[in-house]
C-alpha cells in the first residue's frame, strides 16, 4: 500500500496552506468567487508550468485526465476553461506576488548554509532585465513597437542559492535605471550590473548607503586618474587605478572610483570595470562582474523550463498571474534541488518531475536515490515480470 501521495501533491506541500489562506484574505482574493477558490486556481496554473502545458485547454483536460487524483490536491474537480480564464483575468496578480516573496524567504534560509564561491563576507547581488515578446494585436496593452508588443521583468538575484530577491514587471517600453532608482541596498552590499545602470547620481547614493557596485565603463564616460596601484602578478589584470569623473560629467566628481582593466583571452578585448568598493583585490572585482552572468543563466532557465513565452490568457491581470507562477514554480525547483543529496542540473530535475506528477512516491526519496522502481520493488525486472505474466496463463 501506498504511504505517500503524488509527486505534485508533494510539490504543493511545500506551499503552507495556512500562509496562503492569509495572502487571500489580505488581497481579497475570493470576495466574488462562485465555487472555484484561489487554491484550485494556483494548482491550475502550476500544473501549468509544471506538465508545461500551453493552453487553457491542456490544463483543464490534463486535470480532468487526473480527476481520482485531484482531490488530495485540495481540489474537487477540474476547472472547466471558462471558469479559469474568468479567474485569471480578474483575481489580483498580487496574491501570486506574496506568495511567491514569502517562499522566496524561506528558500533563501535554506541556502543560506550553502558554500559561497568568494571569501568575503558581502551579499553579493546581480541587477538585471530580460524582455518577453508578446503578439502587439493581442496584448494591446503592452505595445512597445508598431508591431511588437512586450513585457520587461527586472530581476534581483541573490548568488546565495541563486535565487531571485526582487521582480518587478513593466511594459516593454520602461528604461532599467528607472527601476533601478527605486531600489535601496543594504550597508556592504555588493551589487553587479551592466552598462544599462549608468546615473551617476543613483551610483552616489548607493555609495552614500556603505553598499557597492560593479560595472562595466561606457567608452564616453571621462575620468580622471587620482592613483595608480601595482596590478598582481601572474594575473589577467593591466591596470588597478583610483579614478573620479571629471567635474563637467556630473556632480558625482567627488566620490572616488576604481578602475579595473583586464586581458579577457576568450574575447581578445581589454575590458574595464568601475566600483566605489577600494578594498577588494583586483581579480576579486573583474571575478565579480563574471559572476553576474549567473542572472542571464537564470533568465535562460526560465525562459526555457517554465511557460512565460507563450500565455493562456491576453489581459494584463492573466499575464502576470502566470508569470508570478512561473517564478513560483523556479524557487520550488530551486529549493528541490539545493535539498537533493544528488548533483541536479535544474533541466534534468524539471524533466523528472514532469514525467512523475502525478507517481506515488516519496519526492526526496526520488530524487537522492539512483533512479529505478521505488524501494521494495528492486525484485521486478522485465524477465521476471514476463516469466510470472506467462505462468498466470
């Protein structure tokens, strides 16, 4: 007999009823629903990204398709389209957004014993924005071109457990440093970002907070040398000097910066990269800018394992329910994958759990034991199976 449920039911569990009953209330999530709860619409939509289906239509029958197995879900029948796409279009994304921050907590407790790859104590950070195509004649909304519509996501990603600390999506058209100006960073943070980042007054009120950040310089950015230091031996490092911008740039001209030029061999080019943080080694700080590649990583990930390129639903309010459940879906994949005692790639986990939805079978069982039939069934092989089909007869 079976002692546990299904691998989704498992997944779900992961997500405290208790705390998101709260995030209903707070959000009043359920003030005109008629039978089908915000419960049975967070199961819809994760199924959604979880069996990566691409319709209405795939969710409901592939619910529908599972009917004996829904009910320990929490759910008592499978939505039909109608009522689903009733729910997405008009129950506040925000529910999804607190959800998806209050798993974000307590994922980033779990990693957080996890080895750093610096030895510095920092929080190290990485800022970017990654943009989703929409069809301009269907999301009219979002138009960003003639006719191209579009969608920005602005992402904070945390490198312990590589996990997002801050989304917030715009329309296509929203520059990254205004986003960027609304944010504040905790004393010695470290904060990697590209060349979209440049305001030199949103630089000085970072380094006004005691945080930091690493950058790439734009080729018309005019400094001028205060120090020069000795690169380090056997390094890729040519230069290590202390700079400030030149007083018709910007009134940021008192607030020193470092300049850092190194020999990338990959792309035969130097590259320069500018921080407020004077202390850290020089290698430190190019190995910093190379760690932020981790964000276009995640943004690859995501794109790629969770269904935020195609949309079951043309509003506003649909669009960014199922992208809050997207990323909803990435921190539980995340957070399985830190607790495997196995080394998973993030594509090979969410191929594995797709195939097994909706198998009876401890989840971390399957996913820290070589793969094979579940424990107490190693007896079965295919010779012996058929051997004991043919004795039947």
């Amino acid at each position: 007999m079976n002692r546990v449920c299904s691998i989704f039911h498992q997944i779900l569990q992961l997500l405290p009823q208790p705390v998101f009953q709260r995030a209903v209330k707070a959000h009043q999530a359920e003030r005109h629903a008629r039978g089908f709860t915000s419960w049975g619409q967070m199961v819809a939509m994760l199924f959604c990204q979880l069996a990566n289906a691409e319709s209405l239509r795939e969710i409901c029958n592939g619910l529908a398709a599972s009917e004996g197995k829904l009910r320990h879900l929490g759910v008592p029948r499978a939505p039909c389209r109608s009522t689903l796409a009733y729910a997405n279009e008009h129950r506040p994304w925000e529910l999804y957004q607190t959800i998806f921050f209050d798993l974000q907590q307590r994922c980033g407790q779990a990693a957080g014993g996890k080895k750093r790859k610096f030895r510095f104590k920092n929080k190290l950070l990485s800022l970017d924005s990654t943009s989703i195509d929409l069809c301009a004649s269907l999301f009219d909304w979002a138009k960003f071109k003639h006719t191209k519509g579009a969608v920005k996501l602005h992402v904070l990603l945390n490198h312990e457990g590589y996990l997002p600390c801050y989304v917030h999506i715009t329309d296509g058209k929203s520059a990254d440093i205004t986003v960027a100006r609304q944010m504040r960073f905790a004393k010695d943070t470290i904060v990697a970002m590209d060349k979209g980042y440049v305001d030199y007054d949103w630089w000085e009120r970072i380094d006004a907070d005691g945080a930091y950040f690493v950058t790439r310089r734009k080729k018309d950015l005019a400094l001028e040398v205060l120090e020069e230091r000795t690169p380090p031996q056997n390094s890729n490092v040519l230069k290590d000097q202390v700079v400030r911008l030149r007083p018709s740039q910007s009134g940021t001209r008192g607030m020193k910066l470092r300049l850092v030029t190194i020999w990338n061999a990959e792309k035969k080019k130097e590259m320069e990269f500018l921080t407020n943080n004077l202390k850290l080694g020089a290698t430190t700080i190019s190995g910093i800018y190379k760690e932020r590649w981790n964000i276009e990583i995640f943004f690859k990930a995501l794109k790629q394992l969770m269904r935020v390129r195609t949309f079951v639903g043309t509003s506003a309010n649909a669009l960014k329910t199922q992208i809050w459940t997207a990323l909803i879906a990435m921190l539980l994949f995340k957070y399985l994958q830190m607790q495997s005692q196995r080394n998973w790639s993030l594509s090979n986990l969410v191929a594995l759990v797709r195939q097994q939805l909706f198998v009876y079978r401890g989840l971390m069982d399957l996913l820290d034991q070589q793969l094979g039939p579940p424990p107490g069934l190693d007896w079965i092989h295919d010779g012996q199976l058929a051997l004991d089909f043919a004795v039947s007869f």
